[in-house]
C-alpha cells in the first residue's frame, strides 16, 4: 500500500501562526501546476510495483486550485501509476473556496473526500490568526460539504490566547451539530519567525498558555469520545470506519510519494524531501531533476520514527515488532527507558504494545524522545 501526497504551495493570505510553505502570490500557479504534472511523471518509476490506495492535496490551501487543475493532477496520477480501485481523495480545504456551486463541483470530481480548515466558529479567534474566512462561511459550507460529501474532516485549533474553556466546549459542540465523521485538532504552538512570535514577543498578543491548552486538550478528548470518535491518533477523532486513511498509512509505516514543493517521501528505507521554494522548484522540473535531497534512514533512525509515530497513535509501539525490526537490544533498550514513564503512569503496556496513559497523552513527543536512541552514525 502507498499513497502520494501533492503540495500546493499557495494560500490567500498567511496565517499568522502558520510556518507551512506557501506563497501568496499566485503568479507561478499555472508553472507549477505543469510543474506537478512532470514531477509525476519524472517519478512514475519509484512506485511501480506498489498500489496506490490514497491521494492527498496538501498545502497551502489546494482549494485554491481550478476543478480543471484538480481533475489534471487526478487524472496524471491514474496515468502513471497503478492505483486501487476507489481511493481515498483528500482536498484540503478553506470554507472561503468553497462556495455552494464549487462544493457541487467538488462532488462530481474523483474527490471523495474534504479536510476543511475551519479552526473556529468564533470570529475574534479568526482574526487573531488572520484566517481568510469568517465564522459564517464556516458554517454555510459546512452545511452545503454535508450534503455532497459523506467523509469530510474538520480541523480546530485550541489553545489559542483568550479562548475559555467554555467558549471551546461550545467550538467542539458547534463541529458536532454538523453530524461530521473526523476531527482534527491541533494545540496552537508558536512556530519561530512567525507573526504569532513576533506579536508575543511585542506584548501585542498574550502567550499561549500550555496549561489552559492541555485543559483543553482533556475537554477535547472527553467530549468527542463521548461522542462516538475514537481518537486514534494524538491530534485525530474519526468515528469507526472514517480514520484517515492516508494519515493512518503514514503512522504506521506505509510508502509514500510527495509531489510538489516543500513535500517529503519516503519508500520504507529512503526519506527525501523536495525543495522549499517554488522558483527553484519549478526550474529544477523544468529541466528534467528532482530538486529533492535524501537520505537513508539508519535502523537507529527506523526505530525512532517508530516510537514516535506509535505513542502518538492507539495501536502504540508493539514490543515483539520493536524486537523483531530492530533486534533485541532495540527492545531492551525501550523497556528500560519507559520503566520511569510507566512508574509516573504516563505509559503503560498492555497486550505487548506500549501505549501513553490518559495522563501522558498530552505529553507523548516529550516521552518518546526519552525512548530514542541516539543515532551514533
Ligand atoms: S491556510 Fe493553511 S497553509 Fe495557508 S497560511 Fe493558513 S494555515 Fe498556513
């Protein structure tokens, strides 16, 4: 199994938290688009002999994009690899892109699948991070994306500066009176250089607080659980049968191709990642290169992103798999490191898998950095 993510480096305005790779310009769109194309084609080789089961536009805001250009890139990747029969589509998408007709668009493409950026229902949290839509556009399409669309996802950000715990609650009981299979949700964290730090550091914004966005975190989780969502990974709630499945292939291992500026591949031994500037991308494609740098991951580096991934996710890190994949040694090493989490109960095992406790969820990339290995290359 394995999937390809595209990038599409573009957003209306930036976001003020955001340290994602886009331009707001849109001069470049059509080169780029005919750049994505190419780089399809220029790698079709890499992926031969895997199915591809999953189809993610990523960004930057895809939404962006015209049907026709969406359809291009759907129809470029069913030319040049071999794809299962109904993959998942993923559009990542903003509310403002999508207008009633284009949502009806949407729905007569292969596209069978919405991620839409809503973040808030409360127009003050919008403007703090300098969304592009407004709380009743946020609305309006979601009840026009449930018409058309069964399998959409919703993202919600918490933690940001001045949000009660009450007014969360009421973000998260908003986001379920649409009747939705997914939720994300994401802690707002300030990302160096961006404006969210600068507005911090003048005073002009208040800090995050990682207390009130842990509460918020526990709120969140009890409230969707009690929902019918299983969070099955860190940051994701999908009801039975509605996990991601292109998110879901990538915690647990699975190949992946990444197409366009910025986006990162990797084939179960080699992780490579394209450049992060549309010029230089557009140009290197142009001349026939993939403006990618690699490297091959060291067992070391295996069992690391192992860890990681596994805490983050309800299937955990399985100890057999932990001994099997990376030796013995490798296992050893794991059960004596966790030994201090699992006294603090914010780790535990059960059935041979090791899994964060509800007390650890919060914290579990501080805690599986303490699992790593240093990597002795
Ligand atoms: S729309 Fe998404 S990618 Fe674009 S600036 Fe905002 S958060 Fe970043």
């Amino acid at each position: 199994m394995a999937g390809i993510y595209i990038h599409i480096p573009f957003c209306k305005q930036a976001c003020h938290y955001c340290d994602f790779h886009f331009s707001t310009s849109l001069k470049k769109k059509d080169e780029l688009v005919k750049a994505l194309v190419r780089e399809l084609e220029l790698r079709k080789d890499e992926f031969k002999n895997q199915t591809i089961e999953t189809i993610y536009f990523g960004g930057g805001t895809p939404s962006i994009l015209t049907i026709d250009e969406l359809r291009l890139l759907i129809s470029e990747v069913y030319k040049n690899y071999q794809v299962s029969d109904g993959p998942e589509i993923t559009l990542e998408a903003n509310p403002d892109d999508l207008t009633n007709q284009r949502i009806n668009e949407l729905a007569n493409t292969p596209i069978n699948r919405l991620s839409i950026g809503i973040q808030s229902f409360f127009e003050q949290d919008l403007k703090l991070m300098n969304r592009a839509h407004n709380v009743d556009e946020a609305k309006r399409c979601l009840q026009e994306a449930t018409k058309h669309f069964e399998n959409i996802s919703l993202d919600l950000i918490y933690g940001i500066p001045g949000l009660s715990n009450e007014r969360w609650l009421e973000n998260i009981e908003t986001a379920l009176s649409y009747n939705i299979p997914h939720i994300s949700s994401y802690a707002l964290t300030v990302e160096p250089k961006t404006a969210l730090d600068t507005f911090i550091k003048k005073g002009v914004i208040a800090n995050v607080d990682d207390d009130v966005a842990q509460e918020q975190f526990h709120i969140l989780i009890e409230k969707l659980v009690a929902s019918g969502f299983v969070h099955y990974e860190l940051s994701n709630f999908g009801k039975p049968g509605f996990f991601s499945k292109n998110n879901s292939a990538y915690w647990q291992g699975e190949s992946y191709l990444g197409i366009g500026p910025s986006a990162h591949s990797f084939n179960g031994s080699e992780r490579g990642w394209n450049v992060r500037n549309n010029s230089k991308y557009i140009k290197a494609i142009a001349q026939n290169t993939l403006p990618m740098e690699t490297e091959i991951l060291s067992t070391t580096d295996k069992y690391n992103e192992y860890v990681m991934t596994g805490l983050r996710t309800m299937w955990g890190v399985s100890l057999e798999k932990v001994a099997q994949d990376f030796g013995i040694g490798y296992k050893n090493y794991i059960l004596k490191q966790s030994q201090k989490h699992i006294n603090e109960q914010l780790l535990y095992v059960d059935n041979g898998k090791l899994l964060v406790t509800k007390k650890g969820k919060f914290l579990s990339d501080g805690i599986a950095s303490d699992l790593f290995k240093l990597n002795l290359r």
